[in-house]
C-alpha cells in the first residue's frame, strides 16, 4: 500500500504569515495536532503543531522543547502569543523548517518506520515541492481498522 492510498487529501494548511491565533482555530475546528505551511505556491515551506505553539511560542525561536510551567501558562493570561509582550504572532516564527516528507509512492511501510524513527506524527506528502496530502498516524489506524492495511 502507497500513501496515496491512505493520505488526507484536503489537507488543513497556513503560511508563513498566518498569525497564532488563526492557527490556533484552524487547529480546534479541524480537531487536528499541527498542519502544514505552504507558499502561495502551495510549496511545503514547513510544518507546525500544537506543540510548537506551546513550546516555541513561549521560547521565542526553535529552542528545545521542553514543558512550560502550568501555573505560569494560567497566570499569564494564556490566551496566544499574539500580545505586545514581545513573542512570536505568527507561525513562520515557530514553524519547524527542515521538514520530513514523503512522495506519493512512498510505502505505508516506509512512512510508518519514519515516524516511529523520527517521533513524527505526520509526513506531508508531496508531488516534487508542491503539497499533495498528508499522512498521520490516524491515517494508518483507520487503515488498518478498515481493513485496508494488515497489521503484522
């Protein structure tokens, strides 16, 4: 089985400009972890996740992630990092920029093996640079729930 045949083809994106707080939206409608960034073009530039919020959006940059003191998250008034306090307002300050993708031709073998080596929960899957669809680790659950895909 290819990623072709499990990906997400309507895939939820944002560029570069998109401000956190739309990111932010997109995320809780969807009910979705992280979506990719992509240029006018529809290029892949990125990918952000609700992580890179939480974790970069309070660094500043592409600091190591590491958990955020609950408290002070809820004292601070939590509500984005849109504020005049000086952090980042939107996602090309906290994008992840090298990003793990994969063809269309790639095996669900291969994306899966990615994953669990690279601790992704998503591989955007694109057609040269141009974005195509995505593979989530949900995409190859309901896969193998469906019975499209044998679990070994």
């Amino acid at each position: 089985m290819r990623a072709s045949d499990i990906m997400t083809r309507d895939v939820a994106t944002v560029t570069p400009d998109t401000r956190i707080a739309e990111l932010c939206d997109l995320l809780r409608e969807r009910k979705i972890t992280g979506a990719p960034v992509v240029d006018p073009e529809g290029r892949l530039v990125g990918i952000v996740s609700k992580d890179d919020v939480l974790f970069r959006g309070r660094a500043g940059g592409s600091e190591p992630r590491q958990t955020p003191d609950i408290k002070e998250l809820f004292t601070s008034g939590f509500v984005g990092f849109d504020q005049a306090d000086g952090g980042p307002s939107n996602v090309g300050q906290i994008m992840t920029r090298g990003v793990i993708s994969a063809p269309e031709d790639a095996t669900v073998e291969d994306l899966c093996r990615l994953m669990w080596d690279r601790r992704i929960h998503r591989v955007p899957i694109v057609r040269g640079a141009v974005l195509v669809g995505i593979v989530s680790a949900l995409d190859v659950c309901r896969a193998v729930t469906n019975g499209r895909l044998a679990a070994r």
